[in-house]
C-alpha cells in the first residue's frame, strides 16, 4: 500500500520506482491512494490511466477525490479506482 501520492513529485516517485518495488519485494497486489495525485486535489483519467499502466493495480481514494469534475464519470467507469464506501449512496 502506497499511501497519500501528492502531485507531481508524488507521481513522479511512484512511476520511477513502482516496478523495481514490485519486483524487489514480489508484490502482487499495488495499492495506491489517489485523492490527491492531481495537483494536489482529485484525480484525472489520464493520469490514473498513466499510473495504472506503471504497475498500480489498484487505487483509493478519499473526500478530495469529487474535487475535480473530470473525476465524476471516470470513477463510474473505473472499477480499479474506488471510492469512500461510507458515502452517501447518491454520492458518484
């Protein structure tokens, strides 16, 4: 588990060592939290997609993650990126 990825330092860090990480301690499940990856607040497709593609299997997320319009539709349609379950039920 990947805890809190701030921005782009945070991005950066984890696309740099993700694999050699996975590989090293043979990890089979990558667990990242997201809520804050873009600019520090929220999330964006691509840049999930990006950090998906590294290696990252799985992301969390938290209050912060509704920040970003974008976001809405892409954690419908991304099983990979979950949201708080203790949210209300009409809450995407």
């Amino acid at each position: 588990m990947i805890g809190d990825v701030v921005a782009k330092p945070g991005r950066l860090a984890v696309l740099e060592r993700i694999q050699d990480l996975r590989e090293q301690h043979d990890i089979d499940l990558a667990i990242m939290n997201a809520e804050n990856l873009a600019g520090g607040f929220s999330v964006t497709p691509s840049l999930c997609e990006q950090l998906f593609a590294s290696g990252i299997d799985v992301m969390s997320s938290g209050n912060h993650i509704f920040d970003k319009k974008e976001a809405i539709p892409y954690i419908a349609k991304q099983p990979r990126l979950i949201r708080p379950a203790n949210y209300p039920p009409n809450t995407p």
